[in-house]
C-alpha cells in the first residue's frame, strides 16, 4: 500500500517510511515546491528525530532553507507558515495513528493544505522519478522556537474566564506540550492526564474519536467533579469534549456551540459543517443569525470551501475545527478556548447548554466492507430516488420524510461509510436496518 495518501504521507516505520524514504521525500518537496524556504516540525514520536535529520538533508541538499521550528504540533505549523508568509511547511507526524506509524502533512503558502489531488501525487510522481532539482548552493538550517508568539497569539482570541476546573487527556501526544502555559494562566484549575510526551502511547492511544480511549477522561471528571473534560488527539489538530456528568459530547454539537459563540461578534457569518453533522446544527445557525454551508468530509475540501465562501468557521464530525481568523487552519487548542469561553459565560453546565439540540437519533459511523464499493452507491442512488441539492456532494446524500442518511466510499480500504439520522430513535432503527441490509446485499 502506498504511503502517499489523500491527505498526508504516512506509513510504518522502517518498513514502508524509512530514512532513506524521508530522504528521498524532501528532494521530492523541494523539487515540487521550488521555494527558497520550508518550515519543518515534528511530534513526539520514536522515528521523529530519524526521519526529521534525513528530510532535511533531502531538502538542503536540494537547495531549500530550513526553519526548524523544533518539537511541535500541527496547528503550530499553520502558524509559523501563516505568521512568518512562509512559500510551505511540513509537519513530521501520524496524528492519531499508533507509535509504530509516521509521516508528514503538508501545506502551501496561508497554511493552504495539499492534499493527493493538489500535490501529492505530483511528489509521489517526483519521488518515484529519483530526480534530484537542480541547486546553486547547499540550504541551511535556522531554528526558531515560537511557543511564545503562539501563546500569545491564542490568548489574543478569548476574554477574561471564570474559575473552572478542567480535566485535559493529552494521551501523551504533543497537547502536552503546551497545555500548562496555554490554559493555567487563564486562571483554570486543570486535573492533568497524560502530559507527558512520549510517542510509544503507553496510555492508551490518541485518538479521542474512539470511545474507549476516553475512558480515563470520563472517568477523572466524575471523580474530580470537573466542569468539562478536553482530550487531544496525537498532534493537536483534534479535540473532543465531555461534559460535567462525564458524558461523550458530539462534534456536531460542538460545531453549534461554536457557531453560536462567533455569530455573537459576527452576525450573518457564513458557518460550513460537514454533511454527516446532525440537522440540528444548520437550523441552530440559521437561529443565531447565520448562514449554514453544507460541505464534503475533508479537510482540504473544508479549508477551500471556507475560502471560497468567507466563511467564519467550520466544523466537522471528526473532532477538526476550523476558523477563519486563524489562517482557515484547524487548531484543538483554539476550539478548546472556545468551548471554555462558552461555558464560562453560561450559568448552565455544559450538558444544560446542549440539551436543546439533542433533538434527532444519530446511528453514528457504520462501517460496511464491500466488494464494489461503486456499485453500492449506484444501486443506493437507484433505490432511493430524489432530487436534493447536495446529493452527490460526498457519496450519497438521501434526505427522506423525517430521516437522512450519507453513504460514503473509505479513501484507503473497500469500505462504504454509513451515517443516518431521524426525527425518533424507532425511525433511526429502522431506516438503519433497511439501508445496512441494502449494502450488504449488493
């Protein structure tokens, strides 16, 4: 299976990415990128000082400055490219995949991200080639530590908080790099979990999108009696919520909050959710005063669609948030600001201020294994005619009387993804039921 993906280049190390992959990766980039200087980060993963010494030998080798800007997590890259107006960076990291797993994520000039389809096959093409680019000189290499200016320039996006107290899962991933400077000051009394950066996970892993690795989380805000409970995935670009009773919150009802709180300084504010969220999180916008934007699942599609429609922020079921005023990059860190924000603010507690809008049944992802994942979407769309706008926005949108349902194709394996939603949990149950037996049927 190839390393180079639909949106990162990513594999297990030594087997698929090894130094001398990484190597030949940065003359890749810096033959795609033609720019006379990088930024370059890594997280805290075994392989991380390995590959991160070869890629930039590919790339100063090549030609190409580097700006070190050391150990760090994802959104600090948006940053140093966006802050700096740097031509790109690359960021040395699995996110949330097991230790024995890295890669690099790439971004153009605004912290714009290159997906497969903007530049990934492009390097993958210039890699296999073994082309070296032309070069005059042998780049250097500057380190930078911008912690402070990226403190700093978080804190700049909240006001004054009330005392909270806060239980943070970084799963030893590189949250735990930054979360003391980042939320103590704010006057917050923090429960710690996890802070301590090690890239073998030996916790549990960190991705907080799976139920079971919130399990600590829930548990130390029940037994702390904590306002709220914030987990990081491995490099920061995700973040997930759990509320006062140590309950699992939804991104989607994330996404509504946050929209809620932008609106409030933004009124008539574009909001883009991605098509899986409930529809509860377009007619909370539409209620606050905003203008909601459907869009497919992707976090290069988002970051487009956000520029290309101004929009203020997006939010998506995976736990990404995005904002506009932050180079329409994700960042956990801000959308935990966020969210803290909100809740100092309300005299509810968290679980009162969503309850509102937890008025649809969700049957959350299924995943189906197929054998033809085309021909499931051809016999859906067959099956359940219709004319809505975004049908075939990202697979097959259905929208029905009362209920809804997406199926989408996996980037990686022969899977079809369902997501359906209904007015009541009998009509949820059933339309699951009936469009599960349709998929594996054909």
């Amino acid at each position: 299976m190839s390393i180079f993906k639909a949106y990162d280049i990513r594999g297990l190390v030594p087997q698929q990415l090894s130094e001398s992959e990484a190597f030949k990766i940065g003359q890749a980039l810096a033959d795609f990128y033609r720019a006379p200087l990088l930024a370059v980060g890594r997280d805290m993963r075994v392989s991380g000082p390995a590959l991160r010494a070869a890629l930039i030998q590919g790339l100063t080798e090549s030609g190409v400055d580097v700006l070190d800007i050391g150990l760090v997590d994802t959104p600090r890259v948006y940053f140093a490219v966006g802050r700096l107006r740097l031509p790109g960076g690359v960021m040395i990291t699995a996110s949330h995949n097991p230790g024995e797993y890295n890669g690099f994520k790439l971004c153009r000039e605004q912290a714009i991200p290159i997906s497969y389809d903007t530049g990934i096959q492009k390097i993958e093409q210039l890699f296999q080639s073994g082309a070296q680019p032309a070069q005059e000189r042998s780049g250097l290499v500057v380190q930078v530590d911008l912690n402070q200016a990226y403190l700093d320039y978080l804190h700049a996006f909240i006001g004054p908080l009330r005392p909270l107290k806060v239980a943070i899962d970084c799963g030893n991933g590189m949250g735990g790099s930054l979360a003391r400077e980042l939320f103590e000051p704010l006057g917050l009394q923090i429960v710690p979990l996890f802070f301590e950066l090690d890239g073998r996970f030996p916790n549990h892993e960190a991705n907080p999108l799976e139920a079971k690795n919130m399990r600590w989380l829930q548990a130390a805000v029940v037994g702390e009696q904590c306002d709220l409970g914030i987990a990081f995935d491995g490099d920061a670009d995700r973040v997930m919520f759990v509320d006062e009773r140590g309950e699992l919150i939804p991104s989607d009802m994330i996404t509504l909050l946050i929209a809620a709180n932008v609106l409030a300084g933004e009124p008539g504010a574009t909001i883009l959710y991605d098509l899986r969220s409930s529809q509860v999180v377009p007619e909370a916008v539409r209620a606050a005063g905003g203008r909601p934007l459907r869009c497919r699942v992707g976090h290069a599609f988002i970051k487009k669609r956000m520029r290309e429609a101004g929009a203020a922020f997006a939010g998506e079921l995976s736990g990404h948030y995005y904002f506009r005023d932050n180079y329409y990059a994700d960042s956990g860190y801000l959308a935990a600001l966020k969210v803290l924000e909100i809740v100092s603010q309300s005299s509810q507690p968290l679980s009162q201020g969503i309850r509102p809008y937890q008025r649809y049944h969700a049957s959350g992802e299924i995943n189906s294994k197929v054998s033809n994942p085309d021909k499931v979407l051809a016999e859906l769309d067959a099956r359940f005619p219709g004319q809505n706008e975004d049908r075939h926005l990202d697979g097959l949108l259905v929208e029905g009387e009362g209920w809804w349902f997406n199926v989408r194709k996996s980037n990686t394996e022969p899977l079809v993804r369902l997501n359906l939603e209904a007015r009541d949990g009998e009509l949820m149950e059933k339309m699951r039921d009936q469009v599960l037996e349709l998929i594996r049927s054909i």
